[in-house]
C-alpha cells in the first residue's frame, strides 16, 4: 500500500490546496490593508495656447500705433505744410516741416530736464502758434523779440532794444518796395513774443496783430522732411472730392513737382 505524497504542486495562478486552486490575493500593507499596485498612466502631452485671431492682432497693432502717434504727435513732434509765402526765401509754399512740440514744453521732474533739452523761446527761434485773431489757424514765423523787448522798424531795418539786428542771412525784402512804413517803437507785453515774417514786404505778422501769448506757441520748427512745388494752394478746406484730386495731382507729379534739395533741410 502507498501513501500520498503531502506536497501539493503549485499552480501558476494560485495555490492548489484541498479545495482546489485559490483566487491570486492582493497585496497587503503592514496593517493588512490593502495596497493598489502602481500603474503606470501615459504622459499628458501640454496644453497648446490658443491662438489669437489674425484680425485680433491687427486690431491690437493699428490700436497701439494710434496711440504711439497721438501722443508723439500731441507732445514730441508734428508736421506743417507751409501755404503761404510770408517766410519767403527761407520757407517756401509747398514745404513740409517738423516742429519740435516738446522743446518749449513744461518738464515733469529732474529726469525729465535731464534727458529732453527744455529751453525758453530765443530770439531768432522759428516757431509754430496759433494765429491770435483765429486760434483755430497756425502761423509760422520768426520771433524777433521777447517779453520786455522794444522793438521797431525804420525801412528794411530792424531795432531791438535800439540795437540794429543782423538779419541779412535770413530777411527778404522785395527790391521793387521803395517805401516802407515806419513801425514802433514797441514794447512786448509780458507773456509775449514779437514775431515777424521773413518776406518782410509780404508777411501779416506782429505789426498787424501785436505780441503772440506765450501759451499759443506751439513749438520751434526744425526739418524741412519734403517739399513740393505745387503753386499757391486755397487755405479754405476744399471739400473731400478737392482733397482727393489734390492728392491724385501730388501723386501725378511727385517726382517732378518735388524739390530735392530741399529735402531734410534745416530750418534756420
């Protein structure tokens, strides 16, 4: 007679007992509880930023260059067109200019003073300001006297303070003129400038109107950017249809009606 052999095989799933195989067990903690087993998860790929709109990012460039430009035009720079020939030879109908806006302007602080030149109007300044009659309007002309300034012409003579100004380099005077009225003497008023035109025989300036208040000056012109020779212009607004054929005209004849030696002149 033989005996059963007492050890049992083991299945490969469980444990072969007397009932028969076993469920596999979960793993157990050190308290007996029971302990999930680590299972490895994919790796999230980065959530993509979204895109903004082409029509978007337009919108947000044209809005920060009209900003850019309202604030540089308003208190760095700006620019003129010269109508008229009361500046005559120095300026002349047609010419496109630059004002320096901040140059006069009011500083903010020592920084401010430090980094952008800030000075007073000067004798000889050509300035930019609103018309006195028409404040709605600006002139260009050339201050000839300051606050407290006597100022008088005798012919094509010009007296500050009784002294006889030099101003041969940049004063025209049409020889045809044989008789010039005498002007002054006057005094500029406080807050005041006396400004006159450099064609001298064709300029309504401070003998026809008096001083400029300080506050109506606008700035101090610089730069002749372009100059175009297209005749004596009206100064009354010619409507939108005027404007469009004026500008098909300046395009028509913009490389012969330009002067290119004039451009990127300086003003003096």
């Amino acid at each position: 007679m033989t005996s059963e052999d007492p050890r049992v095989p083991l299945d490969p799933v469980g444990s072969a007992g007397p009932t028969g195989p076993t469920e596999p067990t979960e793993p157990t903690g050190r308290d007996g509880e029971t302990v999930e087993s680590p299972t490895e998860s994919p790796p999230s790929r980065p959530a993509r930023p979204r895109r903004r709109s082409t029509l978007r990012e337009y919108f947000e460039a044209l809005l920060i260059a009209v900003i850019f430009a309202t604030f540089a035009r308003t208190y760095v720079v700006q620019a003129f067109k010269i109508p008229t020939g009361s500046m005559e030879e120095n300026l002349l109908i047609g010419d496109h200019i630059l004002v320096n806006k901040f140059l006069y302007g009011d500083t903010l602080g020592a920084l401010d003073a430090a980094v952008l030149p800030h000075r007073e109007v000067r004798r000889g300044d050509v300035v930019v300001f609103r018309y006195p009659e028409d404040p709605s309007r600006d002139f260009i002309k050339r201050c000839v006297g300051l606050p407290g300034d006597k100022v008088e012409l005798m012919g094509d003579l010009l007296y500050v303070n009784e002294q006889l100004v030099d101003d041969a380099s940049y004063a025209h005077h049409v020889p045809e003129v044989r008789y010039r009225e005498r002007f002054g003497p006057m005094t500029v008023g406080d807050d005041e400038y006396f400004c006159l035109g450099d064609n001298r025989d064709n300029s309504r300036d401070s003998r026809a109107w008096g001083g400029v208040p300080a506050s109506f000056v606008k700035g101090r012109a610089f730069l002749i950017y372009w100059s175009y020779d297209g005749g004596r212009q009206s100064l009354e607004w010619p409507g939108y249809w005027g404007k469009l054929r004026q500008l098909a005209e300046v395009a028509r004849g913009f490389f012969t009606n330009t002067r290119w030696s004039r451009s990127f002149k300086i003003v003096r």
